[in-house]
C-alpha cells in the first residue's frame, strides 16, 4: 500500500504520542522532502521534528515536476508541503494520503486521490485495538491544538456507542 503523509498529520500524532500507529498501520509513509524540511528542519525542537529525522520506515520521494509544484502553489495557495505531497500522489499513484487541512483534501479529492486524516488514522488503529481508548486517543487529539470538528468526534464516538468526550 503506497501511503503518503503532509507534514501536520506526522506532527499531530507526535503531540499526542501516536506517531507508532503509523508504521503499525501503513508499514511505510513516503513523505517529499518539502515535508521533511517542515517537520525536521523548521521545526527543529518541536513535535515531529525527533520521530520524523529517527523514523526507518519513512521514505523521502521528490515531486518528478517541479515546474508544476510551483505553478499550481501559485495557482491555489496550498503550502508547499500539502501540494508536494498530493502531486506526489499522483506520480505514484498512491492509495492513500494522510493530510489534515480542508482545502488541500478538497484538492487531492478532486484530484481521485484518497484522503485520510488524523481521525480517519486513528478510528483506523481504533479498529486493530490501536488504541484501545478512542474517546482518550480523541481528547489528546483536541488537547493539542490540532483543529478537528468536536461534533464530529462525538459523532463517530456515539455511532461506535463509545463514551463521549
């Protein structure tokens, strides 16, 4: 399964202490080195910045057209991170791309790539008892700053007839 990662989703599940659910869930994460320069070079000292520069089952992949990178983040003010990584996707055909923020899912989307975020990952490890607390697992998730829908959390947790946040 070829599963690629922007930067806030490696962030976020570092602040919470999830990180692992990634290799346990996809084995490998490609990331390009647009996302490795977010989380590893400017954000040195902040979450993600130790787990990403560590990590043996993240690979580094540049986008093959540079030329395009440029010219749709003109185009559609997505940050680099975000676009690199759905152009990514589609050079390589990807099965799934972990991005948190709307506008860029709108795009991959649009684009016929499959998007998953944080909570996506984690309902996801939820389901292999990875955590075995998901109305914890999301607490942490809102705790952190991570900007997630607090109804959507009570949602899925009601539907899975789990205790609220």
């Amino acid at each position: 399964m070829k599963v690629l990662a922007d930067s806030s989703p490696l962030i976020t599940l570092s602040k919470i202490g999830q990180i692992d659910l990634l290799p346990r869930l996809y084995e490998t994460i490609t990331i390009s080195p647009e996302v490795y320069a977010e989380v590893v070079v400017g954000g040195t000292g902040l979450a993600g910045s130790s787990q990403v520069s560590a990590a043996n089952w993240i690979r580094i992949e540049p986008v093959q057209e540079q030329a395009d990178l440029i010219a749709t983040q003109q185009s559609l003010g997505l940050g680099t991170g975000e676009l690199s990584v759905i152009l990514l996707g589609q050079e390589l055909t990807a099965d799934l791309l972990l991005i948190d923020d709307m506008k860029a899912r709108r795009f991959a989307k649009g684009k016929g790539l499959a998007v998953l975020g944080c909570v996506g990952v984690l309902h996801d490890a939820f389901e292999l008892k990875l955590p075995s607390d998901l109305s914890e697992a999301y607490r942490q998730l809102l705790v952190s700053g991570a900007y997630v829908n607090r109804l959507l959390l009570e949602d899925i947790l009601v539907t899975l007839n789990l205790p609220s946040l």
